[in-house]
C-alpha cells in the first residue's frame, strides 16, 4: 500500500499525518480482530513502513493501454528502501 499526502493538492502537516497513519496501521494489525483472525488462519502478518518527504513528481502515467495515478522521485525510493 502506498499512501500519499499533498498531491495533487497541497495538505498541511503532511510529515505528522504519515507517520500517525504508519504508527495506527501498525497497531490496528497487532490487536483484535485482525491479528486474532490472522493467528487462526496460522498466517504471521506483518507490516512495515517507510516515511519519507520531499517533493516528487505526481499524476497519470504510463501509456495509453495502461495509465497509473502514481508518485515517482528520491523520496519515493527512499521511502520503499526504509520499508524493506
């Protein structure tokens, strides 16, 4: 999953809206009923995240048989290397 703040449309606080968002999707997966039903499918779910801000090039891309909304940029790639 890929989330983005302020594009196309600038938002405040988009640093403490990210990193919120990460720390709540990471408890909402350890408590109930999500890691219960998890736990009794015998699947281990796990989650990670990575933050990074900056400015980044955002919008329809690709060609014309298939065309993303998507962000691309070192921010980017910073933020899919802290991840991983």
């Amino acid at each position: 999953i890929m989330a983005v703040w302020g594009a196309p449309f600038a938002v405040s606080n988009q640093e403490v809206k990210a990193t919120l968002t990460a720390k709540l999707l990471d408890r909402e997966t350890a408590v109930e009923p999500l890691a219960g039903l998890w736990d009794e499918a015998g699947e281990l779910l796990r989650v990670r995240v990575g933050v990074s801000t900056g400015e980044v090039l955002a919008g329809n891309m690709g060609s014309a048989d298939r065309m993303n909304y998507t962000v691309i940029g070192d921010p980017v790639n910073l933020a899919a290397r802290l991840e991983s």
